[in-house]
C-alpha cells in the first residue's frame, strides 16, 4: 500500500485528544504509527498496539479510517485554538510542510530491483551482507536480503507479524550447517526490511520443525512429540508451560523425522510423518509415511497414506484446502518415480514403498503389486529436485505471478541442479492446484520458474529451503545451506 505522508512532526495549537493514528499521542502521525495502523487492519497486531485507530467502535481499521491517518499525517493533528486572537493579534500561520511518499518495499535500501531498464541496486543498504546478485527474478520484482540464521528449516509469521524460525541440528534429508537446536524470533521493529536481532523463542529442541500459530497457542515439534504453549501477539519469549499434545510413535524414521504443521479453515490440524527409503512393500500396506490429525488421540489419527517423505505441508485460506510434498523413492526417475505436491485427503493411499504412482509398480518390486487404488497425482516433479516447502500467495501480486502457491526446489543432492523457487497457478473457483509437471523435460501446465540462480555449478549460493508469505505479502524464502533468508516483492508493494 503506498500512502502519501509527512514523516516530521507540524507544529498545532493544541493537541487533539482524538487523533486518528496518533499512537503515543505526541501530536503527530509518522510513517511507523501509520504502518502498525496498516497490521492492524491486516490482522496481524491487534487493535491495543493503537488504540488511536479504534474509530471505527469495532476493534477494526478501515480504509476510511487509514485515510483519516493519512490526512493527519499530512495536515497535523490540529484542533482550534483555545485563546481568541483579540485587536490587532495576527494569528501564526500554520506552517505547510511537503509531503513525502512511504517507500515502497522495494525502495528500501539495499534492495536489489529487477526493473525494465535492468538492475538497479537502492544505495544505502547495510555493509557486509550477502550479494543478492545472482539471482535472476521477474522484470517487476526485489529481493532483500533479511537476516542469517544457521540452518533455516521452517519458516512461519507470528500474529504481531514477527517471523518465527525453526533452526533444528539433528541430521535429516539435505543437511544444512549451524542449527541453533531452537525456534528463533527475527523481529524487524524499525522497518527498514532487515532483521533487528535474533531472539530464542524456544531452546534445546535439536529435533524441531514444524511450528505454527493456531487458537492462542503455538504448537511446534520436539522430536516425535507437538507440543504447544500460550501464545499472545508480541510474545517473543515461551510466556507459558508447554504441554503435549501428541506423541506421534506409529512409525519413526530417523532421518525423516520432521514434522510439519497447520491448520484447515474447519480448524482440523493436520502434521506429517516420515517413512523411509529402505521399507519393504507390505500387500497389507500399514501406516508408516503420511499425514495425520490431532484430533485428541495420544498419537493423532492417520488419514493419508503411502508417503516416503512428507517434509511439508500447507494449508491454503478460503477453500479449506491442504496440501503435502512428497520427496518419492529416490534414484526411481527411470522407473517412473516422482516427487508430488498432493491435496491432503481422508483415505488417500500415494503408493510408497510399492508403487510409484498409480497402476505404475516399482519394476523391482516382486510380487509385482496391485496399484490400481493409488491415487493419481496432477502435480509431479523430477526425482532428486526435491520440493521443500510451499505457501499460498494470496492475490497482492501482480499477473501472472498471483495466486499460485510458490515451492522452492533444494535441487540435487551434491550438484544442486534444479534448485530454485517455482510457482503453481491455482484454479480460481475451487482453489486447487492446476495440474502441471516437469518430469518430462521443461515445465509444463501450470507449473513456471519465478527464480533462479542457485544452479550455477559453482554451489555459492546455498538452496533454497523454506518459504512463507508476510501479511503485509512478502515472500520469505530461508537457505539451509547458507542460513541466509530473503525476502521478495513486487516493486509496487
């Protein structure tokens, strides 16, 4: 949102009491009140970080009322003098201050834009931090570098918009170096698009993932247990006891042991479990690998089934719709295999460790196995370009890059081919994903790279890992390798 204000303060005669904007009530409105009054009308701070933009009587900000901000950052928070001029007194004549535009995210110092004429880098940014150079974005796009954190496995916004990040050190499916065993805090107070500190939310958790913010709770994993704990917006240390909510026992996988979390629009929280590479095919086909829901039970209640490696999953708003990625059978490209973005489903069966995808059995596998109940997937990748994460732009960007859910590929394990960041369009109606491919050679359907750079041979640039969407409709995007995490934006944002 760009909005035209007046960043110093305009002298008034007298302080109005009622100031639209006016947060710590010193007689103006500054880009900062201004921003905060902009979370709260995206509902990621609550209407107490400013009760100045409570006029609308309903806890709400409306456009109306950032407009009322607006003018008052503009024009002053003025009020009538309380002394009449008498005789010949000449009344002092407000001073007119120009007004100066928001920067737009893109603006900010250090971002590297990617316009019509070329690259063009915003002087001012910090010194020492990573060279966004090598990536190649959309025309119409910025990246900004944002914080480093070691081994950035999970990312996910908090309610007061701080972003929250999982930094596991157990070993799992590529690596990544420097974990802090905890769940950080990267709190950007000051606005200026970079991290202010690192804050440990949670510590010694060396086996954590998946973490999320649902019912005044954060539920985050430790090990095999969810845990979660009372949760207010602008907490930035643990303010309550944990408790468990589930200990997930029914299949544990050393190496594919994280767990992601989220919650569908009906309130169902849905996590994943890991199976392994080395399972035998059972005809019986048992629950190992797959996604199940805490519905009270001590190890939640499975509902899909047949995975290998669930590493993530994501629900989208409005359609109450989830999804799973699924990393298949490694070294199965030549034998059919796939790895899948699927919709999360009760009773789906996706065919690991008998079948690559249905009516099409692993060629090793004797007996040859019955696959005709697999699902049917509609959104595969090559084996070994290893999707790892995904998350839901929610209309803020411009065609054609709207409404897709965004996946960052890690690419290969020890050349790194195929890693960048792609995006899926979604069906407008019924929020599905479109169907789309890439395991026939070049992308296909719905499927588009958005950014590239990290397969350049020389393995510089670390892999893209984790990914999710700011309110205010950044893209995050964490590097495990590197720890590095950016964010990206359209220019006009």
């Amino acid at each position: 949102m760009a909005l035209l204000v007046a960043a110093v303060g305009i002298p008034s005669f007298g302080q109005s009491p009622t100031c639209v904007g006016d947060c710590d009530r010193d007689g103006m409105v500054t880009v900062a009140e201004l921003v905060t009054g902009v979370d709260i009308a995206l509902g990621t701070l609550p209407i107490d970080s400013c009760p100045a933009f409570g006029g609308d009587g309903d806890g709400q900000v409306s456009i109306d009322t950032l407009v009322k901000a607006v003018n008052n950052a503009l024009n002053g928070c003025l009020v009538e003098a309380t002394a009449t001029p008498t005789g010949t007194e000449t009344p002092t004549a407000t001073p007119t201050v120009a007004p100066t535009a928001v920067p737009r995210f893109c603006d900010l110092p250090g971002s590297v834009q990617n316009t019509a004429n070329g690259i063009v880098v915003v002087p001012g940014g910090a010194a020492g931090v990573p060279d966004l150079g090598f990536l190649n974005l959309p025309v119409g796009f910025c990246a900004h570098f944002f914080a480093t954190l070691g081994n950035a496995r999970q990312l996910r916004f908090a309610p007061g918009g701080e972003l929250f990040v999982a930094s596991p050190t157990t070993g799992t499916t590529g690596g990544g170096p420097g974990g802090k065993a905890a769940i950080v805090v990267l709190p950007d107070d000051d606005h200026d698009g970079m991290a202010d500190t690192a804050e440990t939310f949670l510590s010694g958790l060396p086996s954590t993932q998946g973490m999320m913010f649902a019912n005044g709770y954060f539920y985050y994993q430790n090990a095999t247990k969810i845990m979660r704990l009372p949760y207010a917006p602008g907490d930035r240390v643990a303010s309550g006891s944990s408790e468990q909510v589930a200990d997930i026992t029914l299949y544990v996988s050393a190496l594919h042991w994280p767990k992601a979390l989220d919650v569908a629009d009906d309130g169902t929280i849905y996590v994943s479990n890991g199976g392994d590479q080395t399972e035998v095919c059972n005809p019986a086909h048992p629950f190992h690998g797959g996604i199940l829901k805490l519905d009270g039970a001590p190890g939640g209640t499975p509902v899909a089934k047949g995975f290998r490696n669930p590493i993530s999953l994501r629900c989208s708003r409005g359609h109450n719709l989830c999804f799973a990625i699924e990393l298949a059978r490694d070294f199965t490209a030549t034998q059919g295999g796939r790895e899948k973005v699927v919709p999360i489903r009760q009773d789906d069966d996706w065919g690991f460790p008998c079948c690559a995808t249905k009516d099409l059995p692993y060629p090793d596998i004797v007996p040859v196995p019955n696959c005709s109940t697999v699902t049917s997937e509609s959104n595969s990748f090559v084996i070994g370009e290893t999707p790892f994460d995904l998350d839901f732009e929610s209309g803020r960007w411009p065609a054609p890059w709207s409404n897709r859910v965004y996946v960052p590929l890690h690419g290969e394990a020890g050349t790194w081919k195929g890693a960048r960041l792609v995006g899926i369009a979604l069906d407008p109606v019924t929020g599905e994903l479109l169907p789309s491919s890439d395991i026939n050679g070049g992308s296909s359907g719905a499927l588009a790279d958005f950014v590239t750079g990290w397969d350049d041979g020389t393995q510089r640039h670390g892999r893209p890992a984790a990914v999710a969407f700011a309110p205010d409709g950044r893209l995050f995007l964490g590097n495990d390798t590197t720890g590095d995490i950016i964010w990206i934006a359209p220019l006009d944002l």
